[in-house]
C-alpha cells in the first residue's frame, strides 16, 4: 500500500505531514505501507492507494483516489484516528 501526503504548493507541509503519518504508522504497528509528498499539481490517482490532505484542497482534489481530508494537518490526534480508520477499511487493521 502506497500513502501519498498532498499539499497545495510547495512541498513543505506535505513534507511534515508525510512524517507525521510514518509516526501514527510506527505507533499502529504497520510496516508495508511506503509514504512519500507532493504538491496536488502533481498529483495522479495512479500515485498512491491513499491520499491524504488538509480541506483547504480537498475540493481540489476530486480527480484523486480514496482520500482522508484534514481539519488541521498538524493535529496529531485527528490524523491518528482518521488514519485507522482507512486501514481498517484496507484491512490492514
């Protein structure tokens, strides 16, 4: 599975967020998810299995695959929890 943090412009926040979702990962106990970032230009469906982002670009984001959109990128707690859902969805949980 491929998780692929997106952000508006720049990669800076993407960058972060990609880090904080290794962290829930770790502290899940999953291990075969691959994480990368990038700016939502560049972007295709074909990226990643899940996409996850804040909602200031959701609505951007259409043309993306499964999505987990975000309040805050920065809050932990929101992306831990929304984060455990989808990979129960997936059946990694």
């Amino acid at each position: 599975m491929k998780i692929l943090a997106v952000c508006g412009s720049g990669l800076g926040s993407s960058f972060m967020l990609e880090m904080n979702i290794q962290q829930v990962l770790n502290e899940l106990g999953i291990q075969n998810v691959e994480v990368e970032h990038c700016d939502l230009a560049s972007a295709t469906k074909d990226m990643a299995d899940l996409f996850v982002m804040g909602k200031d670009i959701a609505e951007g984001a259409s043309y993306l695959g499964e999505k987990i959109v975000l309040e805050s990128i920065i809050d932990q707690e929101e992306l831990k929890e929304k984060l455990r859902q989808k990979l129960t969805q997936f059946g990694l949980l």
